[in-house]
C-alpha cells in the first residue's frame, strides 16, 4: 500500500508526454506526424487509462483502509516563509480522479471518429491531453498555491478548447467570454488565497484548517476580514462552476466540438469550482454567512438555470443550461454542509451529462450529413424530429439521459437528486419548494430536447420528389414561431431544388440515397452561402459509427448503476453506502449534515413526491410538445395544443421565449450598466489623464517655449542695453515698495 501511495505522483503527469511530442513532431517532422496521427490518439487514451488503473486502485485501498497520504517537498525556503509543492490523496482526490479519467477516456475514444474529418485533430488531442492533465493535477494538489496554478492552466486549456474552430468568429469570441469571465473569478481567488495566507500563514490545507479554526475560536481576527476573504475564494468557484452571476459564459462555451462540451461539463472544468468548495468546506463550515451564501447562491442558480433553458433552440445550449442548473444543485447541497450528497451528485450528473452531450453529439454529426457543417443548423431543434428510426441506438441513449436527469428511479440521478431534495426541507422551506419545482422544470425541458429531436417526423423536407404535399406528424415546438417561419422561408427553395430534381427519392425513403454529383456541382454557389455544402450530403440522418456508440453504451451502462453506490440504507448489518464508507475520514472532519441511513418508509415518502413532481413536468411536456398533424399548407405553430384555449397561453408563452431567449436579460444588463459604463468611465479617464495630467506639464512647457521664444528677440548682445532694463526693472519694483509698504 505504501508503494502504491508513494508513486501517487505520476497521476498527474502521466498524459503529459502525448502534447509534448505532438507539439515536438509538428514542429520537426509535420508530414511524419500528421500522417501517424491515429498513434497519437491511441497514446493519449492508453496512458489515461494507465491513470484510471492506478486511480481505481488507490479508491479500493481508501476504500477498505479510509486512509489519507500527503507527501511534500520544498520548493523555496526564505527565512519564516516556506513554499512546498506535493499531492494530497483523500476520499475526495479518488473520487475525482477516477470521475475525470473514466469520462476523458470515453470521451477521447468518441473523439477519435467525431473529429477525424478535422484539420485540427492532432490539435484537438494536444489541447485535451493537456486538460485531463491539468485537471488531475488540480485534485491531487496539497496546498492553495499549487491549485491555483492548475486552476489557472485548466481555465487556459477550456480557453484554447472553446475557441477551437477559431476562424469562426463567433467561436473567438465566445473563448474571450469564458476567459474573461473567469478571470473576475480568479482574481478574487487570489485575493482569497493572500488573504487566507495573512491571517494563518500557511498554504496548506492541514495547517490552513487547524490555524483557521482557532483563530475563529479565540476571536483573534476580525470576522469582516474572515468573510471577505472567504468570499473571494468563493468567487473563484462562482466563475468556474458557472454560477450566477458568473454564467454568462457557460452556453457561449458550445461553440467548441462536442466532445469537448461533454468533458468541460461533465467531469473537468465545471466540477473544478464544486471540488473547490468541497476541499474548503472546513474553512466556510465555521462562518455561517458564507455557508448561507453559497447555498444562496446555488438555489439562485438552480431555478435560474432552468428557466433559461425552457425555450432555447439549440440543444448544446439546452443541455449547457442544464449543467448549470444542476451545479447549482451540488451547490446548495455544500452550502447546507451536505457534503456526501454534493459529491454523489457530481457523480451521477457527471455521467449522465456525459451521455447527453456525447448523444448530442451522434445527433449532430448525423444531421451534418444533411444540413451542412453550420453549427446553428445542425444543433437546432426546431429543424429535427422524427429521428427514431434513422438513430435508434443514439436515440436510447439520449432517452435514458434524460429519465436520469428527471430523476426517475433506478437510473443514477434519482438517488442524489432526491437526497438534496430532501435535505432542502430540513435546511429551508422556502429553498425545498424552489428546489422542488425546478426538479418539474427540468423533467419538462429535459423532455421538450427529446420529443422535438427524436419524436414524429423529419421536419426539415415538407413535399417528395413529384412535388405533391404530404402529411406528417411532426414535434412542434411550442417556443420559436418566427424561427420556425424564417427557417422554412430559407430553406424552401434548397429543399425543392433537391428533391424535384432527384430520381424518384423521397426523403422518407428506407433507403439512403446520394444526390446527384451533377446536380450539386450546378447548385455549389448557392449550397455555400446557405450553409449546405456538404461532400456527403444524403437524404436522410444515418446513425453514428460503433467508435462513437461503444462510450454511449458504457455510458449507459453507468447511468443505470452509478447510483447504487450512495443508496444510504443498512439492512441487517449490512451497509450498503458505499460512498459514506468511502468518505468517511472527510465526513468526519467537516461534522456533515449527512445522514448515513435513512428509514425505508421515510425514503419512500420523499421518493414518492420527488418523482410524482418529475412525472407532471414530463406529462406537461407531451402535453405541449406531443406530435402535431400538420402540412406546408396550414403549418401553425399553435397547433400543438387547443385553439381555444391557446390566448390564454400567449403572454405566458411569450413570457417565457423572450426570459430564455434573452438569457434572462443578464447578458444585456452587463452590456448596458457594466460595459458601456466601464467602457465610459474608461474614456473620462483616459481624457483626464491625456488633458489634465499629461496637460498641465504639457502647458508649461509650450508656455515656456513661447515665453522664451518671445524674450530672445529683445536681446540685442548689447551690455548698456541690460544695464538699462536692468535699473529700470528695479526702479518700478522700488516704486511699487515704497507705495505699499
């Protein structure tokens, strides 16, 4: 065991060596490189699962000995100060780190097909090397210093990963927002750190929690500096887990591939501001302000989170809103010092998100086959459904994704869900009945994604071959009437021009067929501003390669059982947490609001009402969102429920479009009162600066060039002449003496 602890410190750097020799091999030997490249895929993942092995082991021995290794070793020694780098190994660090490798892993072997068509694959591997890197490095860091130097590094890789596609501008700015964003957060991070450091002049976090706790105990700090200083290390987290008011940057963060959305919030760079918390939870468990706080913050962002994704049309925004929502969550869940519950629902939300995103991901790698590699086509909704039969495997996978984010037993989010759900209650009345209504919310837009993308009929080609109108079911969706419009007035004539000209192949055929090379050659300038310009456009989705299907089918298989490791019940002896026996050195340590068992018919209850209000959100959503008889003659949004009944909806409806798709009008609300404002207040000091301060020197010194270029023409060389200038300067002083004085 003590072998195993010792060489603990190759985790981190163990996928380090695969960007290292890409950026070596391009460097030296690019065409060598590049045409290897598969090598370098193969490489990333064989020594990321070297590192899930040797996490797994490490978890089996915590497991059966509930033992903490910290080894450290000075990096710098001056006088009283003293800086030592090392790795902490705790319940919480193998959680963490078997959560990032078995996710990256997955995520990685999807990635092999999904970017293969890439310039940027050798790239997109470097980038994520060097994230899951990172990220091991941050939950396996010993003190503050060292955490905040991988924090900093993972934020630069979600940097470089978002803005993945950088030519697209629209992808450049959506890195700068992350990056900015987060870099409000970290600041007060590092504030938090310095302030931390002055009061108990320690980094570490033994030393940190023990100082910390007595100087609290023996009121030897002002508690003003304790809460600010406590605030701003919570900032940090706020940033990264994409809290309110620090989310703005999260839905912009899906302009990156696919795959790289589903590792940031699945098990990376969103869990890193959660694992933060956790890791300090003993030094905000002893201000009550700021455990209130965080709790504050994450119910705000819990209902928050859910209401913006109730009308958006992208489905990697819907999705992304979602992760939000259920960070905030987790996050309440450590503001109310529940710390095993925050953490198993990390877990079960990692995986489960982890197959909505990669199941997007099939969804849209199938629909570029038929609308082109323009990312506001391909992820819309509106232009879906009815993709059963043509994904059917993508189509489970993302069904089962969605039951386990409803909360719908056995599947994994059920059991975490509903004990932060229940432990609200004890906690706050009010905080339980918003914990518990967004819990309907997420159940009705989790499923609003799922009915409009694989529900009814293709929506995207309204007529065949002959040009005759045919009828289908389609999923209508109740948000979006005038994208609906604008998006069947441009793309009618595409679609006509397609199907008209093709040899008798309807789009509904069973069979895929390949549209004429003649025909696209002549429609090529037209296809290219559109978006449509697509090698291998066919007429209808097909469903993704196995090397993208073999992590959904893991990941399912996770969903279903991940959850079974946090059941708290114990039956005649046996104890069946897991995850409390796994954490219960840190449970210990931080006096957890916790539970270790829970009485069978209490359960029930509870479980009872959490699903019964994840049941109505679903039953709303077929309601407003069920499949909806309709033509290109008389398409009519408000089909999809009772005409009658359908004014009575509009300003609620309306209500809700313009809250989502505005963002909750956050995003303007920076743009107005913090931009133009810094932006103004910045001018008013750059014209004080160039006016007044650099003016007044600026002013003598013109000044004396006048003066003195206006007093040189009355020298004449003459020393008579300054001799009488001379006197009669003195006179008038004398005179002007004697008057007054």
């Amino acid at each position: 065991m003590e072998y195993i602890y010792q060489y603990a410190w190759i985790i981190p750097f163990l996928p380090l060596p695969v960007p290292l020799l890409i950026g070596v091999g391009l460097l030296f030997f690019p065409t060598a490189t590049k045409n290897f490249r598969r090598i370098w895929a193969f490489s990333s993942i064989s020594l990321l699962s070297i590192v899930m092995v040797f996490s797994m082991n490490l978890s089996i021995q915590q497991l059966n000995n509930n033992y903490i290794y910290q080894y450290v070793w000075s990096w710098t020694i001056n006088n009283d100060f003293s800086l030592e780098f090392g790795y902490l190994l705790d319940p919480l660090t193998s959680i963490m780190s078997m959560l990032i490798t078995t996710v990256a892993i997955l995520v990685l072997i999807y990635s092999d097909n999904y970017m293969s068509h890439d310039e940027g694959y050798l790239r997109f591997f470097a980038y994520m090397s060097f994230f899951n890197t990172s990220m091991l490095g941050l939950v396996t860091s010993s003190n503050l210093i060292q955490i905040y130097i991988f924090w900093e590094l993972v934020g630069m890789c979600s940097y470089l990963l978002i803005g993945f596609w950088f030519t697209r501008p629209i992808a450049a700015s959506a890195c700068q927002k992350a990056f900015v964003t987060n870099r409000v957060g970290d600041f007060g991070l590092l504030l938090g750190i310095l302030g931390f450091y002055w009061i108990t002049g320690s980094f570490e976090f033994r030393d940190l929690f023990e100082i910390f706790n007595n100087v609290i105990n023996n009121n030897e700090v002002n508690s003003f500096f304790c809460i600010l200083f406590a605030f701003l290390l919570f900032a940090g987290a706020v940033a990264k887990s994409a809290q309110f008011p620090l989310h703005v940057w999260l839905p912009d963060a899906m302009e990156g591939p696919t795959p790289i959305s589903a590792l940031i919030h699945a098990a990376t760079m969103v869990a890193a501001g959660i694992f933060l918390i956790a890791r300090l939870l003993p030094l905000f468990i002893v201000i009550p302000y700021i455990m209130y706080g965080i709790s504050f913050i994450g119910i705000i962002t819990v209902l928050l989170g859910a209401t913006l994704a109730l009308a958006q049309k992208d489905i990697k925004r819907s999705l992304a809103y979602s992760t939000m929502s259920q960070l905030g969550y987790m996050m309440l869940a450590l503001g109310m010092g529940s710390y095993r519950v925050a953490l198993f629902h990390l877990i079960t939300h990692a995986y489960s998100k982890a197959l909505l995103f990669l199941g997007s991901g099939s969804l849209i790698h199938s629909m570029e086959t038929i609308v082109g590699y323009s990312p506001d086509k391909s992820q819309n909704m509106v232009i879906m459904g009815g993709l059963t039969k043509h994904l059917p495997i993508t189509k489970i996978a993302f069904l089962i994704g969605t039951l386990s984010l409803c909360g719908i037993p056995p599947l994994a989010c059920f059991w975490s869900k509903d004990e932060i759900l229940h432990d609200s209650w004890e906690y706050s009345p009010i905080f339980a009945i918003i914990a518990y209504f967004t819990a309907g919310l997420t159940a009705f837009y989790m499923f609003r994604i799922y009915l409009l993308t694989f529900e009814g009929h293709l929506n995207f080609f309204f007529k065949n071959y002959s040009g005759k109108k045919s009828s289908s079911f389609y999923s209508i969706s109740l948000w979006g009437k005038e994208e609906l419009k604008r998006i069947n007035q441009k793309f009618s004539l595409v679609t006509l021009l397609t199907i008209n000209n093709a040899q008798k192949a309807s789009f509904f055929s069973k069979k895929p067929y390949k549209i004429d090379a003649n025909l696209i050659k002549r429609m090529r300038p037209f296809l290219t501003i559109t978006g449509f310009d697509n090698k291998n456009l066919s007429s209808y989705p097909n469903e993704s390669d196995n090397t993208m299907l073999f992590p959904l089918i893991i990941l399912i298989l996770f969903t279903f059982f991940i959850g079974f490791i946090g059941i708290p019940f114990n039956q005649k002896g046996l104890d069946l947490d897991i995850l409390t026996n796994w954490l219960t050195p840190s449970i210990n340590l931080l006096h957890s609001n916790s539970k270790n068992s829970v009485d069978w018919s209490e359960f029930g209850i509870n479980a009872t009402f959490s699903v019964s209000i994840a049941y109505l959100g679903i039953f709303l959503a077929f309601f407003f969102y069920k499949p909806v008889y309709s033509s290109l003659k008389n398409f009519d949004l408000m089909n999809s429920f009772d005409k009658r009944g359908s004014k009575r909806w509009d300003p609620i409806i309306t209500f809700i479009y313009n809250w989502s798709s505005n963002r909750g009008y956050i995003d303007v609300f920076y743009e107005t009162f913090l931009i133009k404002v810094l932006r103004g207040l910045a001018e008013l000091i750059s014209f004080f600066d160039r006016r007044i301060i650099d003016g007044i020197p600026n002013g003598f010194g013109v000044t004396s060039f006048f003066v003195g270029e206006s007093i040189k023409y009355g020298g004449g060389g003459r020393i008579s002449s300054y001799l009488l200038w001379y006197f009669f300067y003195v006179s008038i002083f004398l005179l002007i003496l004697y008057l007054f004085y």
